[in-house]
C-alpha cells in the first residue's frame, strides 16, 4: 500500500439474507489532489454494526440507501493526514461516516465531527461507548425507558455492545436486569462480569418460559435489540404500564421475506404499554448529557465493555456477518491502520 | 314478566370464535328480599360492546373472565325501583354493569353511579357519548394522540361508536381526518355528514395503498379499533414522530388461532413512533374533563352520533355478533324496558 492509493470496498450487489463477501468488491483507486476547504483522513477503526445491514437494502430507512458501486458507509475513527481545511488541520482526530475505505476525503460536510479530548479513553471508545453506541443504550434507556429503582429491566441481544451497556446504566439506576444471550458463556459474562440479576440463554432455553419465572410481576422496561419470537415472549410478559425501547430488530435485518410481527401485539393493549421507537441521531444535540454521566461511571469502574478488533480492511466483509451469528463477542470494530503515536 | 321474574342470560359455554345464541341460556329467577344496603336496579339500556367478546374467554384480561354459569356481564342504565340503600333512592337513575338481564341487586359495591342530571341529553347517550365510548375516544385521542392542528389522524372502524367520536373531535381540533370502514353507506355518513376529510371502504379498496395516495406525509395519529392487515397498513404508512393509539383490535377478538402481528412492525423504529395500549378504566377519575368539553359540543351540534336500538333482552345474543360483521350502525344497544316517566 503506498500513499496515494486508497483500497475501498465498493457494494456490488444487494445482499438477498446474510450478506456474502461477493456482495462487495475491492476496488484501487489514486487518491486525489485536495480542493480548497477538503481534508484527507486516514481510517484507522471502523466500525461494524447491525444497522450497516438496513443501508444495504434498496429502501430509504432513517438514512438514503448505499448505491450499487459506491463506497459501503460505515462510521469510523482517524487521523487527519493532509488538509486544506482549517477547521480540521493535520493530526485532528475526527470521527464520521469514513466507510469501508483506507481513506476519506471529507470537505467537512455531513457529520464529521473532532474527537473531544478526553483522558485515558482509547480510541476504539469513541466507536463505542464514547459513540452511537453508548448513546442509543443511554438515551434509548432513559429517555424512552425511564428506570425507576426497583423496577425490573429485561434487554435482549445483552451481551452485545448496545445491550451490554444497557444493562449496566440499569444495574446504576437500581433496576433488577436479566439479559438474553445466546451461548452460556455470553450469559455467565452477564451474570458474574457485569452483575446482572440473571441470564438467558435463548438457544437452550424457553425464553417465554424463563421469563416469567423471572420476571413474576412482569416486565416494566423491555429493551429491544431483535425482534421474532424474543420479542413476541417479552410482550407477553409485560406489566402494566411497562415500556418497550425498539432500539432494533437484529433477527429481522436478514430477512427475505415479510416477517410476522409480533402475536402477543394486543397485550400492548392490556397492559397500557408504551412500545416506542427511536434513532440514536435524534439525540446528537444532547451527546454530552450521555458522555458526562460515561466518563464518571467509566472512570469508576461502573461501566465495562467488550470488543472484537479485526485487523485489515480486506477481513471486513467476511468479518460483518459475526454481528448476526451471535460469534461476535463484544463491539465489533475493524482496524484499518495504525494508531498515531501522538 | 311479572315484577318478581328477573330473566337472565348466563353464559353457559365459552364461545369458539364468532358467539352462538346457544352459548347463552336465559333463565327466569326470583328477585330475592333486599338486604340492608342493597337496591334493585331495573334495566333500561343494555349497552353491546366489542369488549363484551373479550370477557367470555378464559384468560383474565383487564377483568376477570365472565364465570361459566353466570349472568354474562355487560353495562347498563337502569332506575332503581326498590332501596334499602340511602344513597340509592328509588327513582335514581344510574349506570354500572348491570349484566344482560332485567333486574340487578346492588349494594353500591364496584362500579356504580347515579347519572349527572345533564339536560337535553336522552338516556341512552349514557351508554355512548356520556359512557364509556365517549371516555375512550376522547382520552384515547386527546391524551395519547395529542392531535395538533394540521396533522393527518386516520381512524380504523371508522363509523363505530368510538372511532365516529374520534374523528370528529379530531376535526374539532382541527386535524385532516380519515376515515375507515366497511361499506360504501358508512364511507359517505362520514364524508358527508360528519365532515371527514376522506373515507376508505376496507372490503373494496386496498388500505394500504388509499393512505399512501390520502396521506402523501404519512399518519400523524392512528387511532386502531382494529387489528391485522388494516392496522399493518397503518404502520407501513406512519409519518415520523407518529403516535398509534391501541385502543381495541375487534377484527381479532374471535380469533381461534394465535394471530400474527403486524408485520410492518419494524417501521416503529424508522419512524420514531409511539405505539400505546390504554383501557378506559384508568381515566375514570378525569371523566368531567370530558364531559364539559362533549356538553359544548354537543349543544353546538359539533358531535354527532348513530345509535341502533334492539328492542327485547331476548334478542341480546343474536344482536351482539353485529358487531363483528360490520351490519350495525352506530353504538348497538339493547333496550330492555321502558324508559320511566319522570
């Protein structure tokens, strides 16, 4: 790899289910010259996330659709290497849609933003808790879920890097929390790591079932990171006036065909629940309500994480399809390049 | 009928699907002696709801299943014609479940009220925009839906007791209103007579498309009477921010299978949209808010409602299924006796 050449991962093809390695293409191209105002970053962490999946799909979601041919988005950390921006010189470290590439050349358009200075926080953090992630499991869980002490807080797909987090911030506002997992190992992580109440592991277990040995007055806060049966035995489980966060439908984000929502709908009915969905960039203005609370619970020990760091930008593709077998363990993140030693 | 004849309707099988007259058995009892406390009610007005099919099943709901044996529940008016209960005085009239039968005994224990003396308002509107109906599409609306001037509401069984006060009082403040219902007659009462913005007949045109084409931004409010493929359609056609009222599901009370939900479920997220479930029970205490706001109104001749009235307890059965096939017009009521003279 020299310099002036920038390796991009290119969407060839909608991806029908899991999405395949020939979905994508590597391509070579010469890195331009930059125009007034434009800076060149070199990605150094990328990250993988459920939600790249929807961008692939031929359907405007809460963002337009990756083109056929163009660069696969994805939301990355790096290092201003050239600039003609003075809003962004040489050395910044920014974080923004950078996508599957070695580099990005940004007129500081879009959201591109400076990564705030924040002592003993690694770079990968701002991919993480320090990021999206952190901010859809804190504003997903307060603002829609609104944990009382002593109410009981059930999230699925919670060994994961949203539910994880999730289920922490409850364990701080006092809520007894169960999680869903799918390998013992993930559900011991959650029990004996990071202190949840219990666990369940959906593939050896009846989630339904387990529920409501767990939760006996019901579900008050259900965080939903999938949707299908998991979903479905949440709802029909809920207290009364309980409160359904639908963060994402993990488990649908492949499918090929409609997929039945959930039969214990009407229960939304009985039970006076509020289902209510929401996007992590609505929040954006309020990011440093989030980041306040994450560096004094961080700093203290209150908040853990796992992460996975993929090394090489050609591992990406062959890399995303962990978020949907339940292999990952932890964030998933791809390092692109080196670190600076600043 | 002699005075000491009470003709009840038990509830003598749980109903598989639609109900039959033969899972009903009318009984003729002695009205016993009063005790102290106690009064007897005579019925006047039986009110038919598509709640009533949900008490018939076995599984507690928001109440507790109707008991094989006994007199099926239903709400009524009635005048209490004998009293050792000073707080009932013969001639009250009152309101309460009264069950689906000539004679109730009371102590004044559970849900029981003397009705407001409001003037010009007949008895049976007791039953419909001074009841329950009343309660449910006003809070349902108001509370929930908070409707702004401008936004698009559309409303499922449209030209039901509940959904024809719901648009309406969505016109009052001031939103573009849309009706669905199931035949071309109810289409244009709504159109015409109650000033809905547009109407959709669900058994001659597509649903999903109509609102596409009726409402290009999207629902800001839908208020759902009706579950499956009608409120699916409603979900796919969400506007963002939307609010979904979940206030019944009558097209799957008589289900015998479980019934898949909504398979545009997912569009809760994308659109940020808040699905609430409410039951009217839990806006009891703020009843006069709606009261004092359905008295301008309807003295305005803002609100209009259609009511069938069936004559004879005997016929309450074999009305009661008119509700599920889209044959009655307006709140269905039984009238069980003659109205006093006062």
């Amino acid at each position: 790899m020299t310099v002036n050449i920038n390796r991009q991962w290119l969407l060839k093809s909608r991806p029908i289910g899991l999405t395949k390695e020939t979905d994508f293409q590597m391509v070579e191209t010469i890195i331009p010259e930059l125009r007034k105002g434009e800076f060149l970053i070199r990605n150094i962490y990328l990250s993988l996330d459920p939600t790249n999946r929807g961008w692939m799909n031929p359907v405007k979601t809460y963002v337009p659709p990756v083109k056929i041919g163009s660069v696969m988005r994805g939301i990355g950390v790096g290092i201003v290497e050239k600039s003609e921006n003075p809003k962004f010189p040489v050395e910044s470290i920014v974080t923004g849609l950078l996508g599957w590439q070695d580099y990005f050349i940004s007129d500081g358009s879009g959201w591109m933003s400076a990564i705030p200075s924040l002592p003993n926080v690694p770079l990968p953090a701002f991919l993480n808790l320090f990021g999206m992630i952190g901010l859809t499991a804190y504003f997903g869980l307060m603002d829609i879920g609104k944990p009382q002490s002593g109410e009981t807080l059930v999230v699925s797909a919670a060994a994961g890097a949203v539910g994880s987090l999730v289920g922490q911030i409850g364990k701080i506002k006092g809520c007894r929390v169960i999680g869903i997992a799918g390998t013992d190992e993930k559900c011991s992580w959650l029990t004996q790591d990071l202190r949840f109440d219990a666990a369940i592991n959906y593939k050896t277990e009846s989630v339904f079932t387990r529920m409501k040995e767990l939760c006996p007055e019901g579900i008050d806060i259900y965080f939903a990171n999938v949707g299908g049966k998991i979903l479905d035995a949440a709802l029909g489980n809920l207290n009364l006036n309980a409160r359904v966060i639908v963060c994402g439908l993990i488990s649908q984000y492949n499918a090929t065909d409609t997929v039945p929502g959930p039969s214990n709908f009407p229960n939304i009915v009985l039970k006076r629940a509020t289902v209510k969905g929401f996007i992590v960039t609505d929040y954006f203005k309020r990011m440093n309500e989030a980041f306040k609370d994450f560096q004094t619970w961080y700093v203290s020990g209150k908040l853990q994480y796992r992460e996975e760091i993929v090394k090489g930008l050609e591992n990406t593709p062959k890399t995303f399809n962990k978020l949907f077998d339940g292999s990952n363990r932890g964030k998933l993140i791809i390092k692109v390049s080196e670190e600076p030693i600043l």
